[in-house]
C-alpha cells in the first residue's frame, strides 16, 4: 500500500512556494557567447574599417561581458548576474595580460631563433663590424652572469639580514626610519643609483669604469626588493613556532636561524630571484658604469664589459639588419636566462621546505 501526498493547491495571485533549483546558464555558455563576441568584434571592425586587431579584442571583451551580465540577469537573477559580471570581468582582465606577454614572447622566439646557434653563444663580437653577420653574445654573457652575481652578493645578506631585524627586533625610531628609507629606495630610478655610482666610486675616488661599479649600482636597485619580500615570508612563519622553540629555552638567534628562516626559505629564495630579475635587464646604470666592450673581459674589476641589455642596445642602435637578429638573439637569451633562475628559485624552495611529518 502505497501513501501519495499532494501538494496544496495555490490560490489565484498568491506567492509561488520557493523552490531551491534555481535555474542556470549551461557550463558551454561562456565559451559559446565568447566566441559569437569575437565573431561579432571581427565583423565590427571589419565593418568600421579598424586595421588593429588590439581594437578588434576590446570590442569582443566589451560584448562578451555585456552579453553575459544580460543573460545571466534573465535566466539566473541579479544576484547571480552581478557574480557572473565579476567573473567575465577578471576572465578578461586576465587575457588582457596574458595576451600580450605571449606576444612578446612569440616575437622574440620568432627573431631570434634566426641566428641563436653554439657559435653565437660562444663567440663576442671581438673583429666583427655591425653591418655583417656573424660574431656572438658571448663576453655579454660573462658580463651579466658576473654583474648580477656580484649585486646578489652584496644585496641579498645584507637584505635578509635587514628584514630579520625589521620582523625580529625592530622597535622604536631606528626600525621606522629603515622602513621608510627601504620604501624611498623601492622607488629610486636606476639612472639615479648608476648616477650615484659614478660620481662617488668613478669622479670622488678616480676608480675606472668596471663590471664591479655596475655591480654597486645593481645592488642599491636589488637591495629594497630582497628586504621587502624577505620581510614579508618572515611576518608569515606562525608566532607559535617561535613560543615553542623559546619555551624549550632556545636563544632567539638560534630560533631564528633554525626554525623561522627554514620556515620561510621558500618564499625568500622566490623573493631573492625576482631581485634578480629585477636587475637583469638593466641598462642604465651598465651604460654610465660598465662602458661597454667588444671584447671578453673575465675580471669584472677592471676595465670595461658588456652585458646583454647593453648588448641588445648596442645592437639595436647599429640599425642594420644584421645587427637586429643579434639584438633578437641576445633578448632571447636574457628571457632564457630569467625563466633558467625562476626554474631554479622553485628547485630551491622545494627543496628547503619544511617537511610535513607523518601522520
């Protein structure tokens, strides 16, 4: 025997019972209203005679949230709409971003894989005039490689050691005036810090113009940057650790030294890499200090050297065409060189990492 309930009847004019199946655009929406807007972009600037496929883009975008805020209001409701618009908003903010760089880094690719061989890699341009093909980016490379590790040196311990203080110990006046002096820094242009190397280290003290003196000028431009992410991965190592380690009689320094710095390795070699990045492309200061040179130069101390943003302006500036497949290829390997040090700041983390324990 089988007992069945009907529902009440609803009277004329009554308020409907509320269901909670609320009705939903299909998942294939999105990608279907993203492509008629594209379709409908192209056919907009087709129509209106727009020869930039950068305005053909912005329409689509433009259509694409419009169409989806209205669709959304009619079948899902303001509440969702509003949360759809959301969405489409970061969706194409996202491309807006993510389309250009894949631009630049297909154009690169395209010019300068012409050229890129062993031998470009491993010759300078010692003997070879701008106007032929031929010779190398290699004594730039020796440049670079030497300049960002000396600014690395010199920036990265006193930096960490910097924001260990600021998160540590830092209180009162001394702490305020290093954070703001580490904001001011943040902002210092690099043809300030080149000019400011020149004239102490090349006009005060008659030092001559070296791979070193552009070292000096990078690390004032790494500087900020390393106490600035160290700082923050140290303020999020949990206070508990901390309470735990010094209740066990542990002295501060080494709490520091064991607990808080593995702790926060990661993110402050993470940190640490992009200073690097920072300062790898550029030019300015190795214009004013470095000098520039045809030539290798393996002693970064004395006399002048390349690198490959200077290198890449060199070439660049020559104007023929010879000269822009070398500046195409010397762009490459400076990409190659930042996504190479990204690669190994991930290795580095990984491997430092606290290890989460058994259960």
């Amino acid at each position: 025997m089988s007992v069945t309930m009907d529902k009440p009847p609803v009277a004329d004019g009554a308020p409907r019972p509320y269901t909670l199946h609320q009705p939903r655009l299909p998942r294939w929406t999105p990608p279907a209203l993203a492509l008629g807007a594209v379709a409908v972009a192209v056919g907009i600037g087709l129509g209106a005679g727009l020869g930039s496929r950068i305005q053909w883009g912005l329409i689509a975008g433009l259509l694409f949230v419009i169409g989806m805020y209205a669709l959304a209001t009619r079948v899902e409701g303001r509440r969702q709409a509003k949360d759809r618009l959301a969405t489409s908003l970061v969706w194409v903010c996202f491309l807006c971003a993510v389309v250009p760089l894949i631009s630049l880094v297909w154009e690169t690719v395209a010019r300068g894989i012409k050229v890129l061989d062993g031998d470009f890699l491993t010759h300078s341009m010692s003997g070879v005039l701008t106007i032929q093909p031929g010779g190398g980016v290699y004594h730039a490379i020796i440049g670079t490689l030497e300049q960002v590790g000396i600014a690395t040196a010199i920036s990265a311990p006193i930096g960490l050691l910097t924001a260990i203080y600021l998160v540590e110990y830092g209180r009162g006046r001394l702490a305020k005036a290093v954070t703001f002096f580490v904001d001011v820094m943040t902002g210092i242009p690099s043809i300030v810090a080149g000019l400011f190397i020149l004239s102490f280290w090349i006009i005060m003290l008659d030092f001559g113009y070296s791979g070193f003196a552009g070292s000096m000028a990078l690390s004032i431009l790494m500087m900020p940057v390393v106490v600035r992410s160290t700082e923050e991965m140290l303020k999020l190592v949990p206070n508990e650790l901390r309470e735990a380690s010094l209740a066990l009689g542990v002295p501060k320094w080494r709490t520091i030294l064991k607990v808080v710095l593995p702790t926060a390795i990661g993110g402050i070699a993470t940190g640490v890499m992009l200073a690097v990045a920072r300062i790898a492309g550029e030019t300015a200061p190795i214009v004013l200090l470095v000098f520039g040179s045809q030539v290798i130069n393996n002693n970064p101390f004395d006399g002048a050297q390349s690198s490959l943003p200077y290198y890449i302006y060199e070439q660049w500036a020559a104007g023929n065409e010879a000269s822009y497949d070398r500046a195409w290829a010397a762009a490459l390997v400076l990409i190659a060189f930042v996504m190479i040090l990204n690669l190994v700041a991930r290795g580095i983390a990984r491997w430092k990492a606290p290890k989460a324990g058994r259960g």
